[in-house]
C-alpha cells in the first residue's frame, strides 16, 4: 500500500514540476528580454532585492544595489545586453521554493554560460544569484591564461592579502 501511494503521489506531482519549470523558462526569458530591450524596471523587477550577479571580470560580484547601480547608464543610453539562451537545464527543490539553473547564451561575447539560482516570492519566480562565465574551448586555456596573468596577478595579490 506505502508504494501504491509513493507512486501516486509522484505521479501527480510531474505537473506541478513541469508546470513550475515553464514559470522559471519564461521568467529567465523575460529577464533576457527586459535587458535586451533596455527596460530597467521590468529587469530588476525579475530579480530579489538580496540578489547577486556575478560578471566575467573577476572583480564583478555585486549585490542588488551596486548591479543597479554599475547597470543604470547601459540601460539609460537604451544598450543594455542581449542574451539569447541556446540551451537551459532547471532543477526544483522538493520544497518547490528554489530552483537553480544552468544556460548557454548567444551574447556580443559569444556563447557565454550563465547559472543562478532562483526563488519563489510572492508566488513569483525571481532570480537570487545569477553567474555569467565566457566558455573558453580546453584546448584554447593556455592562450587565454597567458593574456589573464598580466591582470590577473594584482587582484591575487590584493585578494591573498584580504585572508
């Protein structure tokens, strides 16, 4: 009998995490759009107000406030970014109040990786914590690590000196 109802009861649950998943791939896509289409509001309206977003440059990890900040002048001059996602995985906590994300992008960088993690408020999916990463080819890491030594080592030092 406990297996007739552990079945059924996941039975019945794979819509509701299907149905959880599309909410999460239209507001992700919603949020691409907004910055693509330089709506500011409508961007950050997408994301908590404890939020993280961390950028490709090493020294770009800001919170809600200072990505706004950092953020406003692109959005102003109507040029904010343009994301496309190619490819998206999402898992939901069992709690259905989190959920975290991977994606491939289309940018003006070309394909970047983005992963966040998002959160249920108010019955809305907003992202919490979102990492934009360049995908470097393994065979090019050698390349890329000679042109990020010059800069690189500054922020090591500063960075070390912070423990």
């Amino acid at each position: 009998m406990k297996r007739v109802l552990i079945l059924f009861l996941a039975f019945i649950s794979l819509p509701i995490f299907s149905q959880e998943k599309e909410k999460i791939q239209q507001q992700l896509n919603n949020w691409h759009q907004a910055a693509a289409a330089a709506n500011f509001d409508d961007y950050f309206g997408l994301m908590t107000e404890n939020s993280v977003f961390i950028g490709t440059d090493a020294s770009e990890n800001w919170n809600f406030s200072e990505f706004k900040e950092f953020s406003k002048p692109y959005f102003d001059k109507g040029q904010a970014w343009d994301f496309t996602p190619l490819e998206r995985n999402i898992y939901i906590a069992e709690d259905h109040q989190f959920a975290w994300f991977d994606e491939l992008l289309d940018t003006q960088m070309g394909i970047c990786r983005g992963s966040g993690v998002m959160k249920k408020v108010n019955n809305q999916w907003k992202v919490q914590h979102y990492v934009l990463s360049i995908t470097i080819p393994n065979e090019k890491v050698s390349e890329i690590r000679l042109i990020n030594k010059e800069h690189d080592k500054p922020l090591i030092d500063k960075l070390k000196q912070k423990k």
